[in-house]
C-alpha cells in the first residue's frame, strides 16, 4: 500500500511523474485541479459552492477543497493507496489529511518533493508558450509557491523524499521508484 503526496513547483512535471507513478505503483492519481474540474463541470453540490468562490476572483475555502479529496479517498479505489497531486496545499490541509488517515489507521508512505532549478522551471513555462506565461508572472508564481510551501515541506520533514527532478520523464520516475524501495 503506498499512499503519496507529490509537491513542487509549477513546471516541475509533477503531472506528468504522477501519471507516470500512478501507474507503475497501480494506484489512482488524485489530482486537486481534476477533481475541482468534475465537481464543477457536473453541477455537483460542492461544484456549485467552488463555483462560486471562482466566479468572484476568490479562492476556494480549504473547507471545501478538504471535501472533495476526501470523498474521493473514500471511494474504493483509493482504499489500497493513492497518489495526491496538488493537496494538500498548506498545513491546515495536511492537518485535516492526517486525522482522515488516522481515523482510518493509517498514515502516509512518502512526501515526494520535486526539485528543479529556479531557472530551468523558468525555461520549462516559458517554453509552454501561454500567453500569461511572461517571465515576471512566472518568477512571482514561484516566489509564491516558495512561500506557501515551505511551510508544508517543514511540516512532512519526516516523510520528505527529495527527487532530482532534471533529465527524461523515465530518468526522473526511475529516481522516485528507487527512492520509494529504499528504507528511510
């Protein structure tokens, strides 16, 4: 049973490498972004709430983003592990995760931190070609995401598995997978 939360920067391929692991690990890939996407696009209750925060330029409250990953940890797929991507963001999540797992008894396997160079993620979004991917929005996202994160990263200091996260999708999943056999 492995149970993972993958964290890094945007443009660290975190998508990609959960794609990628859910696979080879056969668990289900549970990505924040994915699940706002459905409960949004499917009326749902907690959709039409989400909607609404978006709507007025607001973020969702952690309440409500807390709900949607754990309906979907209940569902029976996610019973023999899981791979988060994109929750939790902040502590207050990581803290409402853990009691959810302890309640169940259980706990995380791994906290897999993605780490690429500021400037190499600067040349990866660059390179995605949006139009709101001007250098300066880029280095303040990643100002942010730094901010925001550290906090989280200090808070799963004892699970933290840093992955060089630099060369090939198979490179980069082959140094996650091998950090995952190896005991702590």
């Amino acid at each position: 049973m492995v149970r993972l939360v993958l964290v890094g920067p945007p443009g660290a391929g975190k998508g990609t490498q959960a794609a990628v692991l859910s696979e080879q690990l056969s668990v289900p890939h549970i990505s924040s972004g994915d699940l706002f996407r459905y409960h949004i696009g499917n009326n749902t209750p907690l959709g039409e709430e989400a909607k609404r925060y978006l709507d007025a330029g607001e973020l969702v409250p952690d309440e409500i983003t807390n709900e949607m990953v754990l309906e979907r940890l209940a569902e029976p797929d996610a019973a023999e592990g899981f791979l988060l991507d994109g929750f939790p963001r902040n502590t207050a999540q990581a803290d409402v995760l853990a009691r959810s797992l302890a309640e169940k008894g259980t706990e995380l396997t791994a906290v897999l931190e993605f780490d690429v160079p500021e400037e190499e993620l600067v040349k990866r979004l660059l390179g995605r070609g949006r139009a709101d991917d001007t250098e300066d929005v880029i280095r303040r996202r990643l100002q942010v995401y730094g901010s925001e994160t550290a906090p989280l990263l200090n808070y799963y200091r004892d699970k933290l598995i840093r992955i060089d996260a630099v060369g090939s999708v198979e490179d980069i999943t082959e140094r996650a997978l091998k950090a995952l056999r190896t005991p702590a």
